[in-house]
C-alpha cells in the first residue's frame, strides 16, 4: 500500500476538479487503485461542507469540469 502526501492528493485531485482531468487517466498515470482517487474526493468534500469559502470555491472547480466537458462534446459535434 502506497502513503501519498498530502501535496500529491491536492494535486491530482486538483487535476480532476479544475481541469477536468478524468478519473480513470488520473489513476492510470499515477498508477492508484480504483478506489483510491474517489476517496481522497469524498473526504475532499467532506473537509469542504463544514467551511463556506472552501465550499464555494469547490464548487466553482465543478462547474469549471462541466463547462471544460460541454465545450469538449461541442467541439466533437462541430468537426462533423
């Protein structure tokens, strides 16, 4: 079993949140279990519920991974 630091979960999960960086590449590249990236998000957003500056600002990473996928699937559809 592999321990990470604290500065390597942040960055992967940063990877995933703000450039919308999918779970399974992130797991491949870093060489994670299956499971392991979805924990450190789960706890992630647990650290985040109880602080509103941290909530909003994961939020924003949210809605930052959606726009990045819609404007992807659009793009896709324009090369058509």
């Amino acid at each position: 079993m592999n321990n990470y630091s604290r500065e390597t979960k942040d960055e992967i999960t940063r990877l995933h949140l703000k450039e919308g960086r999918t779970i399974k590449s992130l797991t491949q590249e870093y060489h994670l279990g299956s499971g392991t990236l979805q924990y450190w998000l789960r706890e992630l957003r647990k650290e985040c519920q109880n602080n509103p500056y941290i909530e909003e600002v994961t939020l924003s990473f949210e809605e930052s991974k959606r726009l990045i996928l819609e404007i992807r699937e659009l793009k896709k559809e324009n090369e058509f």
